[in-house]
C-alpha cells in the first residue's frame, strides 16, 4: 500500500538554527501515527512544513503519491490536509456555527459566490450542524465562540478539521490545558476519527497519546531519534534519556 | 422589520427635497457622493482588515477619465462614464498587484505612495490635466433626458446610485465571499490552513472597492463639473479613511454616518466657525475617546444598555 505520507530529508533553519534537520519518515494509510520530543524539537515547524505554512530549505514531501514541496497551503488542504493548532486560532467573535461554515467554504466553490448571502446556504448549514453535532456541541451552536468554554474550543478546532473529511489529518496537542474530564471527551472523539483518516498527533500527555499511537516518532534537536512501534519506543533507552528523562 | 428599514431610509431620503431647499439638497447630494466612496473603502478596511491612505487615487481617476475624455474626444456621458469605470477598475486590478504584496503597515505605506504618485502626475502633467487649474467646462448627463442640472434631480440621480452601489457592496458583505473576506481579517493564516486563497480574496476586493470608489468619482464629477488634483490628494485618502472609522468600520451604516458627519462639518459648520478643522479634531477626538469603534457600533452599544437588550 502506498504511504499517505512520505518525506526525505527535509530540511529548515531559522537564521542559520536546524529546526528540523534532514528528518525521513514514512506513514502509511490510515495510521495513527504520534511525534513526540522535547520542547523545541521541531515538532510544530514540521507541521507547518507539512501544511505549507513554511517552506522547507530542503528535501520532498510526498502526500498520497504526490509531491506537495512547492504548493500553496490552500492548495495542500485541497488535497487532504486539515490540521488544527496548539494555540487556539478561531474565529471568536462568530458563532459555533459560523467558524465551521468556514472550514466547510474552504473546500466548496461557494466561497467565490457574490450573489446570494451566506444564510440561503440551507446544506451548509445542515452541514455545519451536523459537523457539531458529532463533537457534542449542536446545543451550543449558535454561541459566540468567544462565550464557550476552552474545552469547548478545543473540539471547535477538531470539528473544524473534521468538517473537510481530510485524509491526512495533523493534530498539534489537542489535549493541551484541558481538564481531566475535557480530556476524556477529546479522547473519546480522537479513538472515534474514521481509520482511513491519516492521523498524525503532537502530543505531550503520554498517558493519552500512547493509548492512541500505533508508532512513535522521537524528534530532537530537529533529527528524528527512535522510531518505532509503541513498545519499541518506549522501552529504547535513547527515549528515556531525551524524553522521558527518568 | 429589519429587512423594512432599507426601503424606509430610502423613502425619507427621497422625501428631502420636498421639505429642504436647494442648499440643504445639495449638501445631501454631497454626502451621498461621499457615502459611496467611504463604502468602498470599507470594503478593505472594515471587511478586509487592510488600511489605506491612497484610496483617492480611484475617485480621482474615475474624475479625470470621465472629464478628460469629454474635453479630448467630446466623447457622450455613457462612454465617457463606462471607460471611467472601467478605465479605474483596470487601474486597481494592475495597482493592487503592488499593494497587496504586503498587508498592515506596509499596505498603507504603499498605497499612500502610489496616490501620492498619482496626485503628483494630475499636478505636473500639466497637458493633460491642466495642472492646478484643473479641468473645467464639464456637465452633468442627462438619462433618459432628465436634466440634471437642479438640485433635486442630481439629488435623486446620486439617490439612485448610492443606493444600487449600497445594496450591492451589502450584497457582497452577506454573501459566502464577505464571510471569507471578514475570515481573512481575522485569522488570514487559519483561513489558508481551511483551504482559502487569501491574497486573491483581498486582491479582488481591492479591485471591487477600486470599482465602487470610481462609482463616486464619476458622482463627484458630475457634482462639480470640475476635476482638481486635490480629488487625488492625501487629504482627500485621509477623509474618507476618518469617515470609514469614525461612523464605525465593517458595518454597513457606519460610513455612511461618518460621511454625513465629516461633510456636515466641512460644509455647513464651517459657515459659522471659521477653523471648522479645529472642531473636526475635537469631535473625532471624543468618537476616539468614547466610542473607539466608531459612531453607529458606539450608539448601538448605549441602545442595548438603555432598552436592556442584548446588542
């Protein structure tokens, strides 16, 4: 089967630091796939690589079979790439409803439509709620997201990516300053993504990550370290000694 | 009720000239030219998020197309406004090219220069725009043989073009592009990451308010009969941006409020105060002050205090 992502020695540096520095990696169809490394490790660079966000010094990114290096990042998500950030960025002062139409326009031709206003979209908005409905937050769809809780935001953000039926789906911390109940629900969400999703996590909450990754990658210092299946990575003394410290 | 209140406003407006005189028509008519034009710049301040200080350079052009044409060629008004038009929309399509390569700051600072550029050439080249002098001996059309002339029938004709350019630049801001547009001004690089071509959703509506700012200028024109390089000048770009912000940007009416207020206080106070600019410092001074975001948000927000509803 061919992998859903491929990349070869891809390179990046900020004013002369390596942020990422000739990392190779391979993930295939529908695997769930975690990055994990130390603050710093370029865990996120990779990700804006991968969207386009960025654009790499050196080396291929190859999506479904397809070399992506030179598009554009509309383009890339386009192709199948959704992703949701480790700070929040949303729209606050829409409702629910509105932040995933948005996400939803983003993959319609709708979008360039001048002719007729937004509200007479009735399937994207069936669409949207729809979308809400399946992270839990149809009842708060018409709330500001400014007016609903971080938790809450945060499965704005997965709903958002879900809302494109991405293929490769890259998820940077999701179950960063939730609570321990938000984070149980997130999970629940995450275990329920459809398996021929690509999924790609960052993630520092172990516990959850561990019981979702099928393999590991280690990243330090922008080089990839260990990679493996769960039990390989976890029992590699390189692990221990850059991560889990102890 | 709400969908009413267009309609409503426009009844009123249409019953002006029955009670007001030729005075207070034609200073309705001025606002009206002005309203247009700070609407289109909304359009890229209030629903783009991105400033300029150069947007005179469209009414000019619009201005001196339509004029220059006249006198050159003694082209009709249905020619010389469609090549206004269409002449000033080219020209936004190739300088927003320029302008767009940056956003913030350097947006402002490169449309600035570019009108700068602009009022510069309407100045020196002197064969073509007459310089300081101006082009004169213009006239206003007549559609369908309606003579423009009077007050009220130029009221009525910028009546029905404010209104047309209203109801489409409010057509625009409904539709699933405005929400893109508003999605840009807000988080541009969460909108690429959806999938949305940024710099094309500004470039084109840099192009629209580039169209709807030679709307006005063709209004403008046929006001005075008389095209200046002070159309294109920087104080001409910094009064229509104050309009924009001081009604309130990224809402419909707010312009269209600062219009009102800036040409009221040009024109008819400044009858009675002689440093009428002192008093539009003052009043622009208190809208910062007390009402950051503008007039028509502001006196929004003291509505829902008072009648205890939510804004």
């Amino acid at each position: 089967m061919n992998a859903a992502l491929e990349i070869r020695g891809l390179g990046k540096a900020f004013g002369g630091l390596p942020a990422i520095d000739g990392v190779s990696l391979s993930v295939a169809q529908g695997e769930r796939r975690l990055i994990i490394g130390p603050n710093g490790a370029g865990k996120t660079t990779l990700f804006n690589l991968l969207t386009g966000d960025l654009r790499a010094d050196a080396g291929s990114i190859v999506l479904f079979g397809r070399e992506v290096g030179a598009l554009r990042t509309a383009l890339r998500t386009r192709l199948g790439v959704a992703r949701t950030y480790q700070i929040i960025t949303l729209f606050p002062g829409d409702t629910l409803a509105h932040n995933v139409t948005l996400s939803l326009l983003g993959i319609s031709p709708a979008r360039w439509s001048v002719l007729r206003p937004l509200a007479a979209y009735r399937n994207l908005h069936e669409q949207a709620r729809a979308v809400l409905q399946k992270v839990d937050l149809a009842h708060l769809a018409d709330r500001k997201l400014a007016s609903v809780s971080y938790g809450d935001k945060r499965r704005v953000e997965i709903a958002m990516a879900l809302a494109q039926n991405p293929r490769l789906l890259l998820l940077d911390e999701p179950l960063a300053g939730l609570s321990r109940e938000e984070r149980q629900t997130v999970q629940a969400l995450l275990a329920a993504i459809p398996r021929d999703i690509t999924v790609v996590m960052i993630e520092h909450d172990m516990d959850a990550a561990l019981t979702f990754a099928e393999r590991i990658t280690l990243l330090h210092y922008g080089k990839v370290i260990v990679e493996g299946s769960r039990n390989e990575v976890v029992a590699d003394p390189r692990t221990r000694e850059v991560y889990l410290g102890s | 009720m709400s969908r009413l209140r267009p309609g409503i406003a426009l009844v009123a407006l249409a019953l002006l000239p029955l009670v007001a005189g030729d005075y207070y028509v034609n200073l309705a008519s001025q606002i009206l030219i002005a309203a247009v034009f700070a609407l289109s710049l909304n359009l890229l301040v209030g629903y783009g998020g991105l400033s300029s200080l150069g947007h005179a350079a469209y009414m000019g052009i619009a201005a001196y197309l339509s004029g220059w044409f006249f006198l050159k060629f003694g082209l009709g008004h249905l020619a010389t406004a469609a090549i206004a038009l269409l002449g000033t929309t080219l020209m936004a399509a190739l300088l927003g090219l320029i302008a767009l390569r940056a956003t913030g700051l350097g947006f402002l600072m490169i449309t600035l220069a570019m009108a700068q550029v602009l009022w510069g050439l309407a100045f020196r080249w002197v064969s073509v725009t007459n310089g300081d002098n101006g082009l004169s001996g213009l006239t206003r059309p007549a559609p369908f043989g309606v003579d423009l002339n009077g007050a009220a029938a130029f009221y009525y004709f910028a009546l029905a073009l404010g209104a047309v350019s209203a109801a489409a630049i409010a057509m625009l801001v409904d539709s699933p592009f405005g929400a893109v547009l508003r999605g840009t001004r807000d988080q541009p690089r969460r909108m690429s990451a959806l999938g949305h071509d940024v710099w094309l959703v500004r470039y084109l509506t840099y192009v629209a308010a580039g169209f709807f700012a030679a709307v006005s200028g063709l209004l403008y024109v046929y006001y005075h009969k008389f095209v200046h390089p002070h159309a294109l000048s920087l104080t001409t770009s910094a009064e229509v941006l104050l309009m924009v912000i001081a009604g309130g940007s990224g809402t419909l009416l707010g312009p269209v409020v600062g219009a009102a207020v800036v040409v009221l206080l040009k024109n008819y106070v400044s009858a009675f105060v002689e440093r009428w600019t002192f008093l539009l410092g003052f009043v622009f001074l208190m809208i910062v002050l007390f009402m950051p975001d503008g007039l028509v948000p502001g006196f929004r927000r003291l509505w829902a205090r008072f009648s205890g509803k939510p804004a």
